[in-house]
C-alpha cells in the first residue's frame, strides 16, 4: 500500500455504485439534503477524475482530480474545463476530501461536495436534471512544481461518459430477482421477442407482438405488476432504443378480449404501426404502464400500490410488447430482448394508473430548421381533471419524460388556480439516450381543475430541414408520462395546434385533401354523442389505404396562395413550408409564426381507456394563463451572492481612489 489519507471513519452507504469502465467504479450517496458524498475508483497508480458536465464534452463542464502521491499524502484538486484541453484549477475549493488509498488494487478517492455550490462560473449545480458524468485515470500523478499543478494527459482509452441520474433515486428497492432471498409471492414474468429480423435497410424499426397474462398459482386471486427490469440481448444493446408495454383495452361493443387478441399469441409478432400489423392493435393498445429507453434502469412501484393484472380484476389481460430498433448503422441482426414484469399475488392497498400527455405525432408538430429553443407543449387542461380526477385527487409517485434527438430541455408542469407550482418533473439537461423514469418526491397531488402540461425545447441548428412530429428517431416527439393512484379513467391527455391557426400563420389560407382530411378527422369537431377520440396523424396513415404516403402534407393542396410547382400543378404543403425562409434575418419568420400558434387555439383531447372519448365543452383552448414558477435560491447562496457584491464594490472604490490620485499626477510628469 502506497499511502492513505483519512478524515472520516467508516464507509457511507452507497445508493448508486455504478461500474463506468474496466474496473472504474464510481459510487455516491445522495441521502442528505446538503452534500453529494462520491467515490471513485479505478485500477491504476496515477490520479482519478470524474466531471459533471452540461452536454457530455469536456468544455463547460466541473471537475475534481484525487490522487496519493509517493509520500502517502493525498491530494485533491477542484478544476474546471474551457474545451478539450488540460483544466484550469479553481480559484476556491469546493470539494473536501474525505478519504483516499492507494494500494495493489489501485487508486481510491472519496470526498463530498454541495449539491449547489454557490459558484455560478466554474461550479456545476447538481439537480434531479440528468447529469453527463465524463471520467478520466492515469498510472502518472500530477505534476505540481512551484505551485504549477499540471495533470498528464490520460490518453484515449482512459476516458469516457454516462448519463445518469445523481440527485434523485432511480427505483426505490432492489429488484426482486436480485434478492439475497427470493420472496415466494413474486412471481418473474418474461416478456421478450422471439428472434425478430431486424432489417438493415432502414435506420428505424418498430416491432410489436402480442402477449396475455401469466395463469398464476391462484388465478381467482387478485395480482398486481411491481415492476419491471429489461431482459436486452448482449450483442443488441447498442441498438435497442426504447421498450414500451401497453395495456390492450376492448370496447364493449367491439366484442371481448379473448376474441380479439387470443388469436394472435402465435403471432411472431410485425412491424408497428404499418399496414402489415393488424389494426385492432394500434386501436386498442394505448396505455402505457412501463416505458424504457436506453440507459435507463426499470421501475419498482411503491410497497402500497401495484398494476392490477386481469379484467376481472379491474386490470389488463392481453398487453403488446413494442421494441424500438435505433439502427443507424443499418446492419442486419436479429433480437430476442424484452422486459422481465414482477407481479405480486399479495394484494397492494392501491391500483396504479399512467397518464400520458403529449402533442399528437404528426406533421402539425413541425420545428423549422435551424432553430434553438423552439418550443413545443401539450396538456390536460382543467376541465379535463375536474372531470375525472376525485375531489380528493390523485397521488403521483413517478414521472418519465421523451423526446427524440433534437430536445434540449424538457419539463412537466403543474397549474393550480392561475399559479404554476414547481415541476412535477423536469430535465433542462436533457439525453435522448437516458430516459430513466423518476421518482417523484415527495409525491405530487393533483386535483380536479389543475392543469398538466409538458413543455419541451429544441435545438435543430444542425438541420437543414424541416422536422416533424412522428415515430422515426429523425422525428420529434414531446411526452410526458405520470404514474399515479388511485387509477381513474384517463390515459390520454393531448394537444394540437388548431388547424385553421396552423395554416394561418404559415400564410397559408386554404388546402385541398378531402380524402387525407377526412381519414385524420382534420379540422377537428367533436360530432354529438361521439364515443372515441382519433388517433395521431402519423399512425392513422401508416394504418390506412394502400398506396397513400405516410406523411399528410404529401397529400394537402396548397390552393391560396396560388403558388404552382414546378409541374404546374398546386404545391403540396410540404413543398410550399420547404420553401419558406425560415432562417433570413436570423430566424424572423420562425419566431413570427411561433409565436402565432403559441398564441393561437389549441385543439385538446381527453381520453380515456381504448380512445374512449371524455367530452369537453371547451376543446378549442389558447395557451394557459398563470403565473410562472420561480425557483427558490438557498439562503446560502444569496448570502454569498451580497458578500461578492460587497468585495467588488469595496474593490472597485480602491481602483477608483488609486485612479483619482494618479490622475493629477498625469498633467507633472514628464512625458518622453
């Protein structure tokens, strides 16, 4: 053993030990409200780094450095980087060292940190955002000669990054197949493909498949889902993006479950959402009690509540697997990932629900390209929860938050009484590769009359077209799940810019389709004693007739303004937005017509399970009016704040005395 450096005895607990690379493991505990307490650990002789940064580079981003030198002292080090160069030490130290060894295994370095700083210029604030965690170890020490401390470059097979989430738990307990001792009433349901051919002929697939519920030991006995942890195949990592399981709900007057969804157990299962997938999945398989994207963990529900599983049970009996294939690469394989779902025979006090609030996917979620913080949204507006939320309300305990690749940030709202309350949940760091559902703490109430709403920013400064709202990964998408108790009957909430106010602002002021319009039910009005509410643009059409494209706008008309193509004939919107000026005089026409639909009416939708309509009197809404949110800042931190403005201004009145007796001296002394 080289050295070791202790100024705390014993070992925290850790909540999170996270293996990050051969050996390098980096642990933290997060239970007290103050500190972040990390350790990092790696195999070698050398220094040990690990940085928070915004976006996963090097630049803008927070790091520490530990390490024991040949005496046996340990060293810490608080940096910051400006770009992919050696970090520049702070001025003050924000770490405090706790411990650190180093010994035949390698090097240790543990020490703990605020969650909030107070140094707005080089510190990274730790919050429940999602947190690129950059790492970097070296054999060689730090240099340090006279008072000069230059790390040694670690090279690039000594380095990497992983999203993660620091500040928030990412499930409550151990997943049950974990467990030092098996608890008999958990039982393991293995939900997974069976050797789907992925083609390499296109960058995105979707598969779905057919399952019912496991025959349990008991059937006449109620069971509950738990949870759920992802069964994905080792070589297949790389390329299975996101998982989702729905709930299939048969209408009455449609005929039952069985006769619906029996048949197709022995089903291999088909692409999503094409004209090859039978359409009573799309119609009936909405809800989403468990959604999962690469990088994330799975999910394990509070002691008191569980999914309940079976009709008779108020619960679910048949279920669709879908598997988001992310294939840029376009190569060839095949897959048999999928979820392992625990169910529980001993009964939870409460059933478990998920609302799901989105935009509706299609061409009429449309983000100009070239744009950043382009904003889009969507939500259950207060008449939709007064009508079906309790006077008590429900109880939310989880949230997840998606969105495809050009979101930046993302938040879930909440609006009582003309007052936005804090988040529900939110992510202004936000990884299209880590979409790990969180806890919700402490629980979040909601009422009747309050209003949930996602609100999602994006950047498309590297695009040179238009980008819509759809299923691809090119696509975009703006989501927000909830999970809650006791279950109601909702799943749905979403939102559309209203037609006539869409077009309007694109100087578009009328569209020929009849046939497109009337398959999508475009412009919207709910007709008298309607049942269901319609699907989204982009499924509608990849189920319809034969032959039509997949897009809408590739069937609209431009017809006034007469602006002919080039054949002669009227432009389809899509060619007549394409030719738009959308990033002259830096970006005006996108912040011009922004602003028109923001502002604008918005078609909302209040579903129930299986489409179920909830009738709304006032479907046509314009954006909510409240009072924003502001977040608190600590004491602490503006006490500082005053102490640093204090030192400035007492600087700034020495510089200006100084100056004022050097001036006069200016007109006497000789100038040469």
């Amino acid at each position: 053993m080289r050295g070791a450096h202790s100024q705390v005895s014993g070992s925290p607990r850790w909540t999170r030990d996270l293996l990050v690379g051969n050996g390098y493991h980096i642990r933290w505990n997060n239970e007290d409200p103050e500190y972040l307490v990390m350790e990092v650990s790696a195999p070698v002789t050398g220094y040990v780094a690990v940085g928070f940064s915004p976006n996963g580079a090097m630049g803008g981003s927070d790091i520490v450095m530990g390490w024991v030198d040949s005496t046996g002292k340990a060293h810490i080090k608080d940096l910051y980087a400006e770009g992919n160069v050696t970090p520049i030490e702070d001025d003050t130290s924000d770490y405090e060292l706790l411990w650190a060894e180093e010994n035949q295994y390698g090097t240790t370095v543990r020490f703990r940190r605020r969650w909030d700083t107070c140094d707005f210029h080089h510190d990274f604030e730790i919050t429940e955002d999602t947190v690129r965690i950059i790492w970097a170890v070296s054999d060689d020490d730090p240099i340090i000669q006279r008072g000069v401390f230059t790390p040694k470059y670690h090279g690039p097979d000594f380095r990497g990054g992983r999203s993660v989430f620091i500040k928030v738990p990412t499930h409550l307990m151990e997943f049950p197949d974990d467990a030092s001792i098996r608890d008999p009433a958990i039982h393991f349901w293995d939900v997974k493909m069976k050797d789907v051919a992925v083609s390499g002929e296109t960058d995105t697939t979707y598969h779905c498949k057919i399952f019912k519920a496991p025959d349990l030991r008991d059937n006449s006995r109620k069971h509950q889902i738990i949870g759920y942890r992802t069964l994905i195949e080792e070589a297949n990592q790389e390329w299975v993006h996101h998982i989702n399981f729905f709930e299939c709900f048969i209408p009455p007057h449609k005929g039952s479950s069985d006769s619906i969804f029996e048949k197709y157990l022995d089903h291999h299962g088909e692409k999503c959402y094409t004209r090859n997938m039978p359409p009573e999945w799309s119609e009936f398989c909405i809800t989403v009690p468990f959604v999962w994207v690469a990088g994330a963990e799975g999910l394990m529900l509070p002691q008191h509540g569980g999914i309940p599983l079976k009709e008779e049970h108020n619960g679910t009996t048949y279920f669709m697997l879908e598997i988001h294939y992310n294939n840029p690469k376009q190569i060839q394989f095949s897959d048999s990932s999928g979820i392992r779902v625990f169910v529980t025979e001993n009964t939870r006090e409460n059933d478990y629900g998920t609302i799901t609030i989105h935009s509706r996917f299609g061409q009429f979620q449309m983000i100009p390209p070239k744009s950043v913080g382009f904003k889009n949204m969507a939500f259950c507006t207060s008449e939709c929860t007064n009508s079906v939320i309790p006077k008590e309300g429900i109880t939310v305990t989880h949230a997840t938050l998606h969105a495809h690749l050009a979101a930046t940030k993302m938040v879930l709202k909440h609006i009582r009484n003309g007052k936005e309350l804090s988040p529900i949940a939110q992510d202004l760091h936000y990884d299209f590769n880590y979409q790990q559902s969180r806890i919700v703490s402490p629980p979040r109430k909601i009422l009747p009359g309050d209003i949930i709403m996602i609100e999602c920013d994006y950047d498309t400064s590297d695009r040179e077209t238009i980008t819509y709202g759809g299923t691809s990964t090119r696509d975009e998408m703006c989501q927000g799940y909830i999970t809650y108790y006791p279950k109601i009957p909702l799943t749905l909430c979403k939102t559309q810019y209203e037609f006539h106010n869409f077009f309007h602002a694109l100087g578009i002021h009328k569209v020929e389709g009849d046939e497109v319009l009337r398959m999508i039910q475009l412009p919207y009005k709910p007709k008298p004693n309607q049942m269901y509410d319609p699907g989204d643009d982009a499924y509608i059409l990849k189920n319809g007739t034969q032959g039509l494209p997949e897009y809408p706008f590739d069937l609209l008309y431009v017809t006034d303004p007469q602006t002919g193509s080039s054949s002669g004939q009227p432009q389809t919107v899509r060619e007549y937005v394409n030719a738009l000026e959308w990033t002259k005089d830096n970006g005006k026409l996108t912040k011009k017509i922004w602003k028109q639909w923001w502002e604008g009416q918005h078609t909302t939708f209040c579903t129930g399970p299986s489409f179920k309509r909830v009738p709304l009197t006032d479907y046509l809404v314009t954006y909510p009016e409240f009072t924003p949110y502001e977040k608190p800042t600590s004491s602490r931190c503006r006490r500082q704040g005053r102490q640093a403005f204090s030192t400035a201004n007492n600087i700034n009145e020495n510089v200006m005395n100084i100056l004022l007796a050097i001036v006069p001296l200016l007109y006497i002394l000789p100038i040469w």
